[in-house]
C-alpha cells in the first residue's frame, strides 16, 4: 500500500498519498473547509499494474454535531 488518498466533494484530483489515514484524514478536513465543500472521501491507494483506490469512506460536515459523519 503507498498510503491514504482522497478528494473533497468538487475537487478534480485526489490529494498526493500520506503515510497515514489520520493524517489524510486530517488534510481532507482542512481541504474541505478551505474550499467550502462539506463532503469528501478518504481511502487506501494501492499499487499494481494501476493507482487502485480502495476501502474508500465517505465524511459529511453534520452542522448539529459540529463534526465529521462517516456515511454510505
């Protein structure tokens, strides 16, 4: 595994792969509130033949709880 991707909701590119999820996930939120989307996913980049992104998770800002909702 080469580490933890994503993008947020109107982005065009994933964000370059970190060592690990906690810091993607950390960068993803940042990302997110800086450009004033409220959504965005985060998951695993493999390396084979291709970039293959996997276990991808999907985060929503919940405004009545004031944090990041895990969601389908």
């Amino acid at each position: 595994m080469l580490g933890y991707s994503g993008y947020t909701e109107h982005s065009d590119y994933y964000i370059a792969p970190h060592d690990t999820w906690e810091s993607a996930f950390e960068f993803l939120k940042q990302l997110a509130c800086e450009s004033g989307d409220n959504e965005f996913c985060i998951g695993e980049v493999h390396q084979t033949s291709v970039l293959e992104f996997g276990n991808i998770k999907w985060y929503k800002w919940n405004e009545d709880k004031g944090e990041w909702i895990q969601y389908d």
